[in-house]
C-alpha cells in the first residue's frame, strides 16, 4: 500500500470512530419518565413428561405419530 492509501484509510477510520462516538452519546436525559409497569403472570416451559403415566409411554411408542391422539 502507498502512504497515500493509508492516510485516506486512517482519515476514514478516524471519521467512522468519531461518528460511532458521536452516536453512542448516552441517550436522553429527560427525567420526566412515565413508569409503565404492570404485573405480569409467565407461564412458560411447560414440557410433556412421557414417564410420569407409565402406560402412556409405551402406547406412544406403538402408536404412529398421527395415533396419538388416542393415547391422549
């Protein structure tokens, strides 16, 4: 690379840097804040347990995938 290229390589970084800066300034310091918040009940991860009836397991395992249904 020639030292021309470098310096407008450097002046570009230099000019990306100081925008990223500029951008990244903290955001908004207004204190008037609405609080928004309310309760919220989550009732997530919620798995099937194949073992917990010892019969449905083995029913599932004989029966195709669209059989089951039936087991259910």
């Amino acid at each position: 690379m020639n030292m021309k290229r470098i310096s407008v390589l450097r002046f570009l970084f230099l000019v990306l840097a100081l925008t990223l800066l500029a951008a990244c300034e903290g955001g908004n310091t207004n204190t008037n804040i609405i609080n928004n918040s309310f309760p919220v009940v989550v009732f997530s991860d919620v798995h099937f347990n194949p073992f917990y009836d010892t019969s449905l397991f083995p029913a599932l395992v004989a029966a195709d995938a669209g059989e089951w249904e039936q087991p259910f």
